[in-house]
C-alpha cells in the first residue's frame, strides 16, 4: 500500500486541500465574512511554532535527555501569560503604524532606519535557513524511511547523488511554489494573508491529531498504558535514567536557558511575530489563545516520553535513530493507515514552519533589504518607473525562492552533521538577539538607532563566534582545534569556554555572553547621547502605545506636498487603481467627519501620513519615508514641537472622550425631560377635558333648575297642578346632579387608581338574578318582557360584587331606556367560553349607528339626536362600566345593526386564570 | 476597567506561579526516583504544574465577574 504512487499522490492531495481551505480563507476575506476571526483559529495558527523539530525531534530528544525536551514548551506557556500585556502592546504598535515584519518593527522604532531594519533581515534570514534546511531534511527522510517499507532502512544520504536525483530538492521546489501561490497573490498594504492562517491552522490541528494517534497506538496499543512502558524502562538502567533525572550537571541551568530562550523565540521567531502580531484579527482573540496556544503544547507533549522510551526499547540495539520514532514504531506494526496519518502530520508541521516563515521573511528582504538598496542605487528608475507593484511582488517571490534553495543547499552540505542537530536551538538563539531591542523599544523613551544597532550587532557577533562557528566546528567545515585551542591559538577566546567561563552548556554560555554584549551595549550606546528627533517621536509613538498619547491622531508632519503627486507614488507601488480608491475612501472618510470636503491639489499633514502609511504596508516604514521625503517639500519639526504636538493630541483625546460622555449624559436628560413634559401636557389636556365637559353636563341640569326655579318665583298664581309638574322637574334633575356628581368622583377614583375595589370568588348568575331583581320596577314601567338564560353549575370568577351589579344595572338600564313601551323585550345570556364566562343583554330597541359603536364608551357621549329627545343619563355609564369589566381582567363590546336592536356583551377571566395573571 | 486590570494582574500571578514552578530550586524537590501510579514523580510533577498554570491562565481570562 504505500509505495511512492501512493505517497506522492497523498501528499499532493493533502497540498492542493491546504490551498483550497486558503482560497476560500482569501475569498471570504475578500468578502468581509472572515473565517480567521475566531481564538480558536487564531490559537491554532500561533502553533505553527511546533515544527518538525517538535514532530519528530522531541522524541529524538527525549531518548537522549529525558525530560530535557519540556522546557522549549514551557517558556511559551510562560511568555503567554504575559501574552495580553506585551503581545497586546506588539499589535497596537503594528496595527497603528502598520508595520508588516519583525524587522520594520525595529527600524520603525528607532527612527524608521534603513541600517536597522538591514540588520534585524540579516540576523533573521542568516538564523532560520538551517531551521528550513531541517524541515527539508525532516521531510525527506521520513519519504526515503516509507518508500524503503515495509523495511526499517535508515536514511543514509550520499554525498554524490546529484541534484536532480535528490527528492529533496523537489520539495524544496513544490514548496516555493506553494509559499508564491500562498503568500504573494497580490500585494496587501497590510501584509496580512487570512488564506494562510487558515491553512496554518488546519495543519495545526492535523499534526496534533497524527502525534496524539501514533502516541495513544505505541502506549496503548503496543504497550498497556503509562504504567507498562515505564515499569518496561524501570527494569533497563540505561532507560531509568531518562525517567528520574533532569541530566545531572550542567542540568539546571540549561532548563532555566532554554525556558528563557524558548519563552522570546515564540514572540520573535519571524513566523510567530506574523501569525500572533501581524496576522492578527482582533486583540480579544490574545485572551483565549493565552491559554488555548499552552494547553496545545502541553497536549502534544503528553505522548512524547512514552514514545521514546518504547522506541528505545522496541528498537533496542537495532541502530534505529530514535528522531525517527514517531514513523518507524507504527511502521514495525505493519499499521499503514496511521503511518500515512504520521507522515501527513509530519508533512504539516514542516510545510507550516517554511511557508510562514518564508513569507516573514521574504517580507522583510523585501522591504527591508532589497528596496533600500534599490532606492540608494537606483533611485530614478524607481522614481521613473509608472507601476512597481510587479517588481515588488517579483522581489518577493524572488526571495521565497532563494531562501527555500538556501535552505535546501545548507541541507545538501550540512546533510548528517551536528549543524543541523542542533539548528533549532541555535536558531532560537539567533531570534532572542532581538530581544534586548525590541522590548527595550517598547518600554524604554531612551533607545537610540545607534544603541540598537550597536546591541544587535554585539549580539550577533557573539552568537555567531559562541554558537554558530562552533557547530560548523564540530560539522567538520572548521578545523576542529578551533574548538580547543580559540582563535589565532589564544586560549581566552575558545568560543565555548569564553574568557575561561565554564560550568556551562553551549547554550546557556551563548546566552549569558551575547546578552551581555547586546544589552551592555544597546544601553551604553543609547546613553551616549539623547535621541534624534526622529527616534524620540517613534519612542514615544510606541512607549505609549497603550495610552491615549500613542493612539494615532497626532499630525507630526510639516512642508508642502502635492495630492496627485502623492496619488502617483502610492500608486507607483500598490497599483494606480488601489491607490485611486483608498485616496477616495480616505477623502469620503474626512469628508464625513466635516473635516472639509473640498478638493484642494495642495495635500494637508494628515494625508501624507496616509499615504506614508499606504506605502510602508507595502514598502516598510523606512522606505516609505524616504519615498514621502522625495516628493514632498518638509520642514523639519524640532523635538520641542514634536512633544508638544503629540501632549496635545493626547489633551485633545481626552477632551473629546470627555465631551462625548458629557454630551451622551446631556442627550439621555434631554430625552427624559421630553418624556416628563410629554406625560404633563397629556395629563394637563385631560384634566382639560374633564373640566370642560363637567361643568358643561353640569350647566344642563342647574340651567333647567334654575329655569323652574324663576318661573315659580314669578307666577305666584302658577295652577297647582304646573307647580307640581315643576317641581317634580326640578327634583328630578337634581337627583340627575347628584348622579353626575358621583360619577365624575367615581370614575376619577376609578382612572386614578384610587378606587377600592373588593375582589371575591363570586357566581356571576346570582349577581345577574339579583341586578334583574333590583330593575323590575322599571320593566314593569314599560311593559317590557325580561328572558333569561343562566345555566348552573358555571365557575366562579373572581371580582367586586357591587362593582359588577354596577356594570349590569347600567347595562339593562340603558337597555330597558330605549325601548318602545309595550313591545320591549329584553335577554339576557351567560354562557362559558374557553378561558372565561361571557354575559350579553340584548334588547330589541333602535339600535346603534355603526359610527357611534365606539363614541358612546367615551366619556360625556350621549348618542341619539338631542335636538329631540331630551338626554335622561349622564354620558359616564358605560365609559365607568367598561373600566370596571376591564379592571377584572375582561373586556366591554357593543354589537348592534340599527333599527335591529343592540347587543352589550362583556367577558370576565376565570378565577384561577386572573389569580395566574395577578401572580 | 477594573476587570481588565483584575485579568491582567492575575495573568501576571499565573506567569510568576509558573516560573517558580517549573524551575530550581521547587524542580529539584521533585526530581526523585519516585513514581505515582506508576509514572516518574518529575515528569507526573511537571505535567501537574503545567496543568494548573494553563487552567489558572484559563480562569484568568475567561471568568465572568459578577
């Protein structure tokens, strides 16, 4: 099954699933949906930092030194618990200064320095091309391993095979290919590729997925559990010794090195300042991933020991390298499915570490190396030239190739050595030089161009001489004594043995002297003089990064400059196209804000920061500053100025976060005051309204009263008989008075909420029997008929007993008032519906116009033509009732055809429903 | 913004918890020919403060105040 078909075949199709998982990311980026904001996402990509080393080489490790492969874990776990506070700071810093690589990140710091940013791209491209050489080499071993199956052959590369012969070579190939078509699609201003995350991260899991299989297969299925392996390793004392002790001697202080130096490696490692700063979507993201990024690492540790020690024993004597566990236990199985599961994680760890890490790094040849000296040698065909956006691409891609044939070279040359062993901490090394001033710019007003670059260079001069020499040494390239006797033969200067200094491991020593030597002298040279302007504007820039001083907004900028000349710049390198419409959405941007919308050829301060922070996305920020200084006319601003400028635009954050609370409180009282006075003014109309039609129902009555009144003043020989009529008027719209007069009260009572009401379980039958009972004196005045309908039995609602004989007096009062004396007939039903009793009383009287079904629930409506028949009622009967029936959870209808007669309806809630709702 | 200085300050305690952890001279205590249930006492050691440092960092960042 696993003949090279086969693996070819997997491996390709494994590839072209990566690239489309980065199409689609690169698609839905395009589109604003995003796939990469997400911490677990973001989680996964920062593990890109387990590369084969971790795959295949913690084993490796482990069967030599126990547990000495843990502490490389550690200090990432370590470092990102501090992870919200410096990381949070690193991608502020990025995001407003939009800066794209590790080493633009210096040279912007201290000054936005061509030499620097030179510099850091040297350290960098000279330390990680062996760590690329031994993913190659850890990618061909393990294809020559699997096409020597089902033998367990080691991989012995011959000097003399040829290039062309070389599998190696090819994947160096297919990868550059894959890192172009991945990283350099097309020119981003902000460096930032959502496509390669996403692939990054599916690798992730896909390499964690294989190791935890292969590791649970050799404990589990090989052995029986933890317990097996190490009682198996117990009993051989050569195996004990990697199970008890961290490796005596030197034991401690290495550790402690390579926590420290494991700890700054996984913030400056070009790949991991990409996917955890440069890459990043949102900071919240930092919080998960502070604990999701350790938790990875402790998982893919877990199975590490027990491979090893079962390796060691299952192989024991066999010549097997034990960096080649991880492969060949599953293969002595004959399990080819989860040996092709290994290979493929294998294949993730390393195409993860190279296409990251050759895109950082061709960013910064780029933009830091290979545009300044283009710009120094030739400047007029880069001022001359109309689109350089190709170039740069081409320049990018140029360099992904020459460091993947870089790192496949010193794979050829350094093939089995010691070199290539030990690159990974040795790369570690080289990265941590950074270190002193990186976090020394970030925390420190005081660093200087000069100290930085005097730091870095002592630096790399010690690593090189302490560390990198002597591995070329003990590879064989360098005359061994070298190692022995020091340079020119002086004992002094034995690159392990440093003036003497022993009692250490090669990387502890390497540590401890090129720290000494960075440190010592980034400080010393900072302290020699005060920074330029340049630099003490960058310090601050990014020393407050956090703060409201470092949070953009402030115009350090001063001189004449022209729009279209700077639109042709941007677009000499973006692409006119791009740069014509980020001008407009910066313009529309502005013009939004009423930061004046008018066209002007002459270019304000803050457009030429866009348009340098335009190009430095795509050019690095010292390029783009010289590129801006080339067609701009600048006044140089003095320190004091710069300081002043930026204290302002701090004072004036501060005033407008200030203002805009202020102004936020002022809009909330506002809408309340409104709120409050609307609320007045209603209640003022309706107290409006009731007055009104109070006293003018009451001026009706008193009108009549006093009318009578006079006329049996005036006509004192007024007949007995009219006197009586009289006063039996006036008595009669008296008692209508004091009606009126108690229910204003009552109803004012009732809409106030002031009315008492006495809720009891009561049976609506007997209070209809009893309102019937009490209206049959008026009845039997019209001769009118009273059916009922009252089943028994019914449940009982709850409500106000006098309050609900109100409601039904008014109802066949008003029933039994309209109709025609002598063929009146009035019924009166009581039936039980799903959730409550409905009682109508219907009559046969004239009816109710459609249009006056609503009016007479209003409060004072009488409806029926008052030219004629004189109003017997006060208007307030059914607008009270309806208050009452509406109060007890039910409600009051009216339906009528006119001339037919009228129905009045009205609901009430069962008991055990309302005490539900009241509840 | 109380809660953020919380989260960070307890960050910082995870962060300090750990390298005190995982170094001399709390390491060498550990660094035993024991076993528990049947694993080395330094690796299950390490392993188990590894554990707690993550899970610290986790209820540092993912609690919610009340």
């Amino acid at each position: 099954m696993l003949e090279a078909p086969v693996i070819i075949a997997t491996s390709l199709l494994y590839l072209g699933t990566l690239f489309a998982v980065a199409w689609w990311g690169d698609k839905r980026a395009d589109q604003g949906r995003s796939i990469i904001a997400n911490p677990t996402i973001y989680a996964l990509s920062m593990a890109v930092y387990c590369t084969t080393w971790t795959f295949y080489g913690s084993v490796g490790r482990a069967a030599v030194s126990g547990i000495g492969f843990l502490p490389v874990y550690l200090g990432p776990t370590l470092v990102m618990a501090l992870g919200w506070i410096v990381l949070l700071k690193m991608i502020r810093i990025v995001k407003a200064n939009r800066i794209t690589s590790i080493a633009d990140f210096i040279s912007s710091r201290y000054g936005k320095s061509h030499g620097l940013g030179g510099l850091v791209t040297i350290i960098a491209v000279i330390g990680i091309i062996p760590y690329i050489a031994l993913q190659l080499k850890a990618v061909s071993s393990t294809v020559s391993l699997l096409l020597s199956y089902p033998e367990i052959v080691m991989p012995h590369r011959s000097a003399t095979m040829s290039v062309g012969a070389d599998i190696s070579f090819y994947i160096a190939l297919i990868l550059a290919a894959f890192t172009i078509v991945f990283g350099t699609r097309h020119l981003d201003a902000t460096e930032r590729h959502e496509g390669m995350v996403a692939a990054i991260a599916l690798e992730s899991g896909v390499k964690l997925v294989a190791f935890l299989a292969v590791g649970i297969f050799v404990t589990y299925g090989i052995y029986d559990g933890f317990g097996d392996i190490f009682d198996h390793a117990a009993a051989d004392p050569d195996l004990q010794r990697l199970m008890t002790a961290i490796p005596s001697g030197k034991g401690y202080t290495s550790w402690f090195s390579l926590v420290v130096l494991s700890g700054l490696a996984v913030l400056f490692l070009p790949r991991q300042f990409q996917v955890a700063v440069v890459e990043n979507v949102n900071e919240a993201h930092l919080k998960r991933a502070a604990w999701l990024f350790p938790l990875y690492l402790l998982l893919i540790n877990i199975f590490v020991l027990p491979i090893a020690l079962g390796g060691l024993l299952h192989f024991s004597g066999q010549g097997v390298d034990a960096d080649t566990f991880v492969l060949t236990l599953p293969m002595s199985q004959r399990q080819e499915g989860l040996v092709l599961l290994v290979f493929i994680g294998g294949l993730s760890a390393a195409t993860g570490m190279v296409i990251v890490e050759t895109i950082a790094l061709s960013t910064m040849v780029c933009n830091d190396l290979v545009m300044p000296l283009l710009l120094r040698h030739n400047r007029s065909a880069i001022e001359d030239a109309k689109d350089l956006s190709g170039l740069l691409l081409g320049i990018r891609r140029g360099a992904i190739v020459v460091i993947l044939l870089l790192g496949y070279l010193y794979f050829r040359l350094a093939g089995e050595a010691y070199a290539l062993v030990a690159i990974g901490l040795i790369s570690f090394s080289a990265v941590a030089q950074f270190a002193p001033a990186l976090i020394g710019g970030m925390y420190w007003r005081g660093g200087t161009r000069g100290g930085a670059l005097a730091g870095l260079s002592a630096g790399f001069v010690v690593w090189g001489y302490t560390l990198l020499l002597p591995s070329f040494a003990k590879s064989g390239w360098l005359p061994g004594d070298f190692l022995a006797q020091g340079f020119f033969g002086i004992e002094l200067l034995r690159p392990q043995q440093l003036f003497g200094l022993t009692g250490m491991d090669e990387i502890s020593h390497c540590l401890f002297w090129s720290f000494l030597a960075n440190i010592g002298a980034y400080v010393g040279v900072s302290l020699l003089r005060p920074p330029m302007v340049a630099e003490a504007t960058q310090a601050t820039l990014f020393v407050d990064a956090l703060s409201e001083t470092g949070q953009g907004g402030a115009v350090l900028w001063r001189g004449r400059a022209q729009v279209s000349d700077l639109q042709e710049l941007v677009g000499r390198f973006l692409g006119p196209a791009r740069a014509q419409s980020a001008f407009a959405a910066f313009a529309r941007r502005r013009g939004s804000q009423g930061g004046g919308d008018e066209v002007t050829p002459e270019a304000d301060a803050k457009l030429v920061q866009f348009a340098e922070s335009l190009l430095a996305g795509a050019i690095g920020s010292a390029s783009a500053r010289v590129m801006v200084a080339s067609v701009a006319k600048e006044e140089p601003l003095s320190i004091e100025e710069v300081m002043h400028i930026l204290d302002e635009a701090s004072q004036l954050r501060t005033y407008s976060r200030e203002l805009e609370r202020k102004s936020r409180e002022l809009t909330a009282a506002t809408l309340e005051l409104q709120a409050a006075n609307e609320r007045l003014q209603e209640l003022d109309r309706v107290k409006d309204d009731i007055m009104s039609s109070v006293t003018h129902e009451l001026r009706t009555p008193l009108t009549s009263i006093r009318a009578f009144s006079e006329l049996l003043r005036d006509d004192p020989k007024m007949h007995l008989a009219d006197r009586e009529r009289f006063l039996g008027l006036i008595v009669s719209e008296t008692e209508r008075l004091t009606r009126l007069i108690n229910q204003t009260l009552d109803l004012a009572k009732i809409e106030s909420g002031r009315a008492d009401w006495n809720g009891c379980e009561l049976d609506l039958k007997e209070v209809i029997e009893q309102s019937i009972a009490a209206i049959s004196q008026l009845v039997r005045e019209k001769e009118a008929h009273v059916e009922v309908d009252l089943p028994d039995n019914l449940p009982l609602i709850l409500a106000d007993r006098d309050r609900l004989i109100q409601v039904m007096l008014n109802l066949l009062s008003n029933a039994v008032k309209f109709l025609k004396p002598g063929s009146g007939r009035i019924r009166v039903t009581l039936s039980l519906h799903a959730d409550g009793l409905q009682v109508s009383v219907v009559d046969n009287g004239p009816g109710i116009r459609p249009a006056d079904q609503q009016l007479i629930f209003e409060k004072f409506r009488q409806v029926g033509d008052t030219m004629t028949a004189k109003p017997s009622g006060t208007g307030l009967g059914l607008p009270i009732s309806r208050r009452i029936v509406e109060h007890f959870g039910g409600r009051l209808w009216v339906e009528s055809v006119e001339g037919e007669g009228a129905t009045f309806s009205f609901s009430l809630p069962f008991a055990h429903a309302q005490q539900q709702a009241v509840a | 913004m109380h809660r953020r200085i919380l989260a960070g300050d307890r960050l910082i305690a995870a962060f300090l918890a750990g390298c005190a952890l995982f170094n001399y001279p709390l390491l060498s205590l550990f660094d035993r020919p024991d076993e528990v249930f049947g694993i080395p006492l330094v690796y299950a050691y390490i392993f188990a403060a590894w554990a707690v440092v993550i899970g610290l960092m986790a209820w540092a960042v993912e609690r919610r105040f009340k």
